[in-house]
C-alpha cells in the first residue's frame, strides 16, 4: 500500500468494497494459489486484487458483474447468492469510479479506480 494515500467516500461502503474483492479472491484461489492485493494512485486510488485460478481461460468477463451470476457451477450451494461483484461495481459507481475484469497467466484480477 502506497504511503500517504487518500480516498474521499464512505468509509463503510469502501470497507465492503474491499471485503467483497478479498472474500471472493480467497473463494477462487486455486489450492497452494496466491492472492496479491495492491493500493496505489495515481490521478486518483487505484486498488488491484489478483488471485492464481486455473480455469480463469473459461470465464466470461463480461458477465461476473452481472446479478446472481455464478462463474463455477460447482460452487451454486457455497452459502452465498453471487451478487457480490455486482454490488461491488455498484459502490465503485457511487464513488463515480470503475471496476474491471481481466485475466492473466493463470491469474484473474479486478482493478477499481476509485475517484
């Protein structure tokens, strides 16, 4: 985490920002996987969250965002509904920032500009 950096929003709201990327990192990290968690600025904060997921070539991007989506069928009875991204892209949206989807290497992240 970048020193001296500073995010205006509600507090609450990018606390659950956060625990929703972290919680679904730890859900989908292969076994033995790692998690990397980054929080920089540049024109504004910038938080990254990656984590190693070997099925990330079979995930339509395009729609983990979208309400009750679930990426892994074999997790439909996991205890939770699959809205949290979609919640996710809603607090970014409130705090007038964005929130995207990529893959890379066997890793899949979500980078979220917060302005």
């Amino acid at each position: 985490i970048a020193p001296s950096l500073r995010c205006h929003g509600d507090e609450g709201l990018i606390r659950q920002l956060i625990a929703i990327l972290l919680d679904n990192a730890v859900k989908y990290c292969d076994p033995n996987g790692s998690i990397q968690v980054r929080l920089y600025a540049r024109r504004h904060p910038i938080l990254i969250v990656e984590n190693t997921y070997a099925e990330v070539d079979t995930l339509e991007l395009d729609r983990l965002f979208d309400r009750f989506y679930r990426a892994d069928k074999a997790r439909t009875f996991s205890g939770s509904f699959g809205v949290g991204l979609s919640i996710a892209r809603s607090i970014v949206k409130t705090h007038h920032g964005t929130i995207n989807a990529y893959r890379k290497a066997g890793r899949i992240g979500f980078r979220t500009d917060l302005k």
